[in-house]
C-alpha cells in the first residue's frame, strides 16, 4: 500500500470547489467551458482544479478537436465519492436522530 498517494488523493478530495467539479461530471464528460457554466467557476480556477484532480488520476479528458472533456477516471473513484456522501447523510441522520431522544 502507498500511503502516500493515498493522502495526495484523499488531499484533493478535501476541498469544496474540486468536489463540485467531481460532481459536475460524475455522470458525463464536460469541457472546461460546460463545467465553468454549470458551477460558476471560472475558466481558469476550474483548469487549475482539474489539474491537481489530474495529478491524482481521480478525473482524465478526452480531446475532442481542440476541446478537452473532462470525467472521472474511474468507477472506483466514484465509488469512493458515493461511501463519502452516504456516510455525511447517515451521520447526519444518527445526529439529529440523538438530538430528538
């Protein structure tokens, strides 16, 4: 085991702006442009996002022209991202349910 790729990955995933570009294109590849529109991040802050999520291998592109559509590298990265979401919302059920006994 590597420990030290898997802190560079769990380190990309831990901030907010790559996260809603991981799920802007969790079920299709989108350009640069389609991603900026969508979340309302710029151009530039979202090249320099897809680029640490690049350096991880958690999203990869395709060239299409001159066009690069971006998407996750894999099902295990999805995988990862879905258990992330679903234990937040399975704690934050366990929470607020000791909040009301």
């Amino acid at each position: 085991m590597n420990n030290k790729k898997s802190v560079s990955l769990f380190k990309a995933l831990g901030d907010s702006t790559r996260l809603r570009i991981i799920d802007c294109i969790f079920y299709e590849a989108k350009s640069v442009n389609k991603i900026s529109l969508e979340t309302n991040i710029s151009q530039s802050a979202i090249s320099h996002q897809l680029k640490i999520l690049r350096d991880v291998d958690i999203v990869r592109f395709e060239k299409r022209g001159k066009e690069r559509n971006y998407y996750i590298s894999d099902n295990h990265i999805k995988m990862i991202i879905d258990q992330v979401y679903e234990h937040v919302d399975e704690c934050r059920w366990l929470n607020e349910k000791r909040i009301y006994t």
